[in-house]
C-alpha cells in the first residue's frame, strides 16, 4: 500500500500526487495542515526528520523528498513509465528536474504572495521561528532535527521579509523561463516525445508561478511555453493532484486561528 503524508497547496506534494495519477495509482492519504505546525510534531519529525511534506510510505519503507520519491515511484510501478529510455533523454530529465529543484521555489511563494495569503505564510514561519526553541526544549530526543529546522527557518524567515533579497531571487525567473522556451522549440516535452518527470516537476511549479502573477513573463512573449503550460494543464492528472487541492475549511479555520492567535 502507498501512504502520502502531504499537505493541501504544497508544491512538493503536487508532484508527487501528479505522479500517483499519471500511474492511476491507489494511494491513502495523510493530509497535514502546515499551519497549525503538524508538520513539526514529534511523531512526524521521527519519519521525516526535516519536517516537511511529502513522506511516502511503501512496503515498509519510508521515503522523503520529492525528487527522490517522484523517481522511486517510477521505478517500483513501471506502467506509464515517465522516464524516457534513452540515457541521453534520462541525463537531460535529470538536469530538467536539478534546475528546478536548484530554484528557491520556496521564498518565490512565501515572498511574492500579497494580501491576506502573503500575510499568513509570512507570519507562520515567523511562528514557526518561535515555535522551534520550545520544541527542542520540550524533545531532548529530537535536537538535532529541530536545531537544523531551525537554523533553516531562521534563513527562511530573514529572506522572506527582505523585499530587496526576493527582487534578486525573482530576477532569476525570466531567464529560467528562456531555458524552457528554448527547449520547446525543439521537442514537445521537456526531454522529447514523451511527458517526463520533468514535466511532472515544472507542471508544479509553472502552476504555482501563475498563481503569483508571473505568467506576464509568458503569456505573450513565450509561445512555447505557453502551449506547453496548456498542454500540462489539459492532463487529467492536473485536475487530480493540482485542481482538487484545496484546502479543507476546518483546516484553513484552524489554520487561521493559530497564525492570528500566536506569536
Ligand atoms: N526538498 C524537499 C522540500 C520539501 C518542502 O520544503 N516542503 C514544504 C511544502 S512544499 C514544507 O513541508 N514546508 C513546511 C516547512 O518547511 O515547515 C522535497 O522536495 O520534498
């Protein structure tokens, strides 16, 4: 049986579902609300010792990180392999999938978000700033996890509130976005005839960059790109892992209470 551990909107965890419906794979989930902190919760922190989502549980194995689950699952269910044959095309696969796990995705969102959304991502790792002594207090057992939890919160929270650190990381976008149109000239999908891992990952995160108002940087200047963001969207997969991924509303309130109420 395949257990995800994922949280709704989180970007690592719609690669991994988009992976589950592109394999028509059976799959039970365990949706975590990362803004009441379940993520950090001891019981968690000792299957996935970074405190993130996804974790993947399989045959009595746990696996974290997307980019190592994404390839695990290929691996273990070959029907609709999503790795090309070619060794070629896997060594390009691969450096599709490293470029985009190389981008800050991560201060991209929580930096460029306005509104009440931006507000409450911003606050929450700030919480999650206050959170990490009391835990490491509270759970001997687990220092060493949450102290490099911590020093990563700390980085994470100093660049997201430094609007001039997030302008540099976005400055970085368009001439990823090049890349990408300069090999959709050439082939339909990132590695060629065939929808890859690497059109799993960069389905999500192009996604994501739409939902943060960037595809300005594609709609007309990028044809490309734009046919193949299309193309990725028209996958019956888009639908199950990306548009079905709302949060639940007792999450979201729950969520809510717990950002106003702290710190
Ligand atoms: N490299 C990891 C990154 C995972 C990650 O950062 N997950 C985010 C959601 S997309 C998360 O759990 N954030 C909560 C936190 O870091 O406290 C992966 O690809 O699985």
């Amino acid at each position: 049986m395949l257990e995800l551990y994922y949280a709704s909107g989180s970007l690592c965890s719609q690669k991994v579902k988009l992976v589950l419906a592109e394999k028509n794979l059976d799959w039970t989930g365990h949706l975590l609300n990362l803004l009441t902190f379940e993520n950090l919760q001891p019981a968690y922190m000792k299957l996935n010792p970074k405190g993130v989502v996804p974790t993947l549980g399989h045959a009595g194995q746990v696996i974290t990180d997307s980019a190592v689950i994404i390839q695990y699952l290929d691996e273990q269910f070959p029907h609709f392999p999503l790795t090309p044959t070619a060794l070629e095309s896997q060594a390009k696969m691969q450096r599709w999938i490293d470029l985009q796990n190389q981008f800050p995705m991560r201060e991209v969102m929580y930096g460029n978000y306005r509104g009440l959304d931006g507000w409450v991502l911003r606050r929450s790792v700030r919480i999650k700033q206050k959170l990490l002594p009391q835990l490491i207090q509270t759970h001997p057992d687990l220092r060493t996890q949450y102290a490099a939890k911590l020093a990563d919160v700390k980085q994470w929270n100093a660049t997201v509130q430094d609007r001039q650190a997030i302008a540099r990381i976005n400055e970085k976008i368009e001439p990823m976005l090049t890349q990408l149109e300069t090999q959709l000239v050439q082939t339909e999908w990132l590695c060629g005839t065939t929808y890859s891992l690497a059109d799993v990952v960069w389905t999500a995160v192009l996604n994501r960059l739409e939902e943060l108002k960037f595809d300005s940087l594609w709609a007309d200047t990028r044809p490309r790109l734009n046919a193949y963001i299309n193309r990725l969207k028209a996958r019956p997969s888009f639908k199950a892992a990306i548009q079905a991924d709302a949060m639940p509303l007792p999450m979201l309130l729950a969520g809510l209470r717990r950002t106003l109420l702290s710190l």
